[in-house]
C-alpha cells in the first residue's frame, strides 16, 4: 500500500500535501517522509458486534475528526505496529485525526468463524458496527486495495456518515471479464 518512497506521482501531489507530507520527494530519496519513531505501545484492541461476528478494532489520535482506514487484503491490527514503515504511517494519520482501524472479519483478530460467502453489504454493516462502537457518527475514509470496495459501499449505503472518501489503489473489478480487460 505505501507509495513509492521515491517517486510521488505528479496526480498524488495535492493528496499527500493535504495530509501534511512534504510531497516534493525526488528519486533516490530513501526515507519516507513521516515522523520515525514508531508507536511503542499499540493501542487497546476492542471488539464491535457486527451481526454473529466480533471484528477487532483500535482507536488512536486525538485529532478533531475521524479516519477510518480500510486495509487491502490481509491486516492484524497489532502486528501492523511492529512494521516499522507502517507504524510512521498510522502515527502520522493519527497526528491529525482520531484513527480508526479495524481487522475485517476473517482477518487478523477479528472473527474466523465466518460463512465462506461474506457479502460486500456485510462488509459495510462491519464498518458501520466499528463506527458505532468507536462513537464516530461521521467520518472520512481511506482505502486501500481491497478496502476500497466496502468503503465505497458503505459511502453509498450511509453517505451522511462519510465527510470523505479517499481511494488508493482501487480497482472497478477483482476478477477478468469480457468488458475490463486486466
């Protein structure tokens, strides 16, 4: 998910910078430029009821809105923390918003014991239980990947809970058909 350490793309430029990253980076740059100590304790993992699953969660920064980040395919909230790259990562998202993560079902902590067909509507109901539990009645989104289906789900079904929907490597398909080619 992280972008190109060296090459910030002319298009993200406006992006980065209302995030607050210095985004004239030029190539043979080898460092990212968020703050570099990373987080030392991760913070406490709760749990939503999402429907007969629990999906695990954690809320850090104190900034004046929410976040919400939507991983690609694989997470673990805890884990994620030992990651050095993305540790600067969630700090900096968390130095200026109250972010909120969370493992979708099958993943990382939250819930194994899911149907083997779990819809993108159900995805969507997990974000709204998460943002219950975190009491954010309104926040902005990124995704990534893979996260980028559920968050744009959950932004159509309840547009009065999203101030902002940022997408990063979305795709319109997840699978080859006759009218998208690869």
């Amino acid at each position: 998910f992280m972008p190109d350490h060296g090459n910030i793309k002319d298009a993200t430029r406006p992006a980065w910078r209302s995030l607050g990253v210095n985004a004239t980076i030029g190539a043979g740059t080898d460092r990212f430029p968020f703050p570099q100590r990373p987080q030392r304790v991760p913070p406490q993992t709760r749990y939503a009821r999402s429907g007969n699953v629990s999906v695990a969660y954690q809320v850090s920064g104190t900034g004046p809105g929410d976040l919400l980040y939507c991983a690609g395919w694989l997470s673990h909230l805890e884990l994620a923390w030992e990651q050095p790259d993305l540790a600067r990562f969630f700090n900096r998202l968390a130095s200026f918003s109250r972010l909120i993560r969370f493992d979708r079902r099958g993943m990382g902590l939250s819930d194994r014991d899911i149907s083997a067909t779990t819809t993108l509507e159900q995805r969507a109901e997990d974000i709204g239980a998460v943002l219950n539990a975190a009491k954010s009645p309104r926040t902005a989104i990124l995704a990534a990947s893979e996260g980028c289906f559920m968050a744009t789900m959950f932004a159509a079904t309840f547009p009065e809970r999203v101030s902002g929907l940022i997408l990063y490597g979305g795709f319109a398909r997840a699978s080859w058909a006759p009218d998208y080619s690869w």
